[in-house]
C-alpha cells in the first residue's frame, strides 16, 4: 500500500525531494479522487535513480499546453490537457481526469499505468530496489541487476495487469536503465 510515509524513507536515502501540492492548485486541472489524493497527500519524488526526473508539484502541476506553445505540435494536440509529471523515459504525462499516466515517445502517446497512485507506487519499488543495490554495492550489469528487473516487472504486473499488457517493455527499459544509471 502506498503511504507517504514509505515514499519519503525510499527517497531519503539518497536525499531526494518529495513534492505535494495544496488541492487548491488542483482546480479544475486533476480531477481523479485519486490522483488528488497522491498529489496533495503522498507525494512525487524528485526523480528515480539518474534517469527518470519528476516535476515539482509545490505550486501544482503545469498542463503540456502552457509549456508547449506551438499549436502544431503533436505533443500539443494528443496531450495538450495532460499534466507535465516527468522526463526520462519519453515525456511522462498525466490524464487529471482519469489518473491514467502515458509516455509520449517517438511522436507517439501510450499508457503506462492506469492510475497516479500504481504508478508512484513502481516508482517506490524501483527505488526501494536501487537502494539495495547501493547498501550492497552491486556489480555493473551483474546477476542481481538481472534478477531485480524481473522481480520489478513482475510486482509491476501484479500491481497494474491492465496497463501492463501493453507496458511491459517500456517498464523493463525504465527498469534496466534506471539501474545502469546509478551504475548497477
């Protein structure tokens, strides 16, 4: 179960920022119950390992529309309501009306966890599993890089089945990239 408690103890570790933002900001902009919740209560982190980086959600969040000017943009036109929630692995945005969380990549828009909540949740996972690797100081690509990935792909898919189906590579890249970033 996702708490705040447990996010910040994950990204403490490495003295990481967790940022909410007042429901007021949310106006009008998130209105899933629980992407509200997650947002103003639990939190985002600052960022997973060396490659995923998240927005600051202090003064809530920032529509794609009012970073991306150009009304001819494809990023514009698929995810112009969507809220900027990271860089890394594609632009990592989210629906505020159904909490669903997507990658735009190669000038395409696909989901990748079907709500704000299960999402944060992998994140807390991912980062639970690189502090690991870093008390443990494993090897470079070594045999517990290995079997960590898998064992995160598969809670992942327990997690969120659904968006799983058709995000299981995206979710073993940011995975495997995540911990060759932080040089395990």
């Amino acid at each position: 179960m996702l708490d705040r408690e447990r996010l910040l103890s994950a990204f403490d570790v490495l003295g990481l920022e967790v940022t909410t933002s007042p429901l007021t900001t949310l106006a009008g902009r998130v209105t899933d119950e629980t992407a509200k919740r997650v947002i103003s209560a639990i939190g985002i982190p600052e960022r997973i390992g060396g490659y995923l980086t998240f927005t600051d959600f202090t003064d809530g969040p920032t529509l794609i529309s009012d970073e991306v000017k150009d009304p001819n943009s494809s990023l514009r036109r698929e995810a112009g309501d969507c809220i900027f929630l990271g860089s890394g692995a594609g632009i990592l945005v989210l629906n505020g009306q159904s909490g669903e969380v997507a990658s735009w990549n190669d000038g395409t828009l696909r989901t990748i966890s079907s709500a704000l909540d299960k999402f944060v949740e992998f994140m807390v996972l991912l980062q639970e599993k690189l502090n690991i690797a870093e008390k443990e100081d494993w090897p470079t690509g070594g045999a517990e890089s290995r079997q960590a990935s898998n064992e995160l792909v598969r809670r992942f898919c327990e997690i969120d089945g659904e968006a799983m189906e058709q995000a299981r590579a995206f979710w073993r890249s940011v995975v495997s990239k995540s911990f060759r970033s932080m040089g395990f």
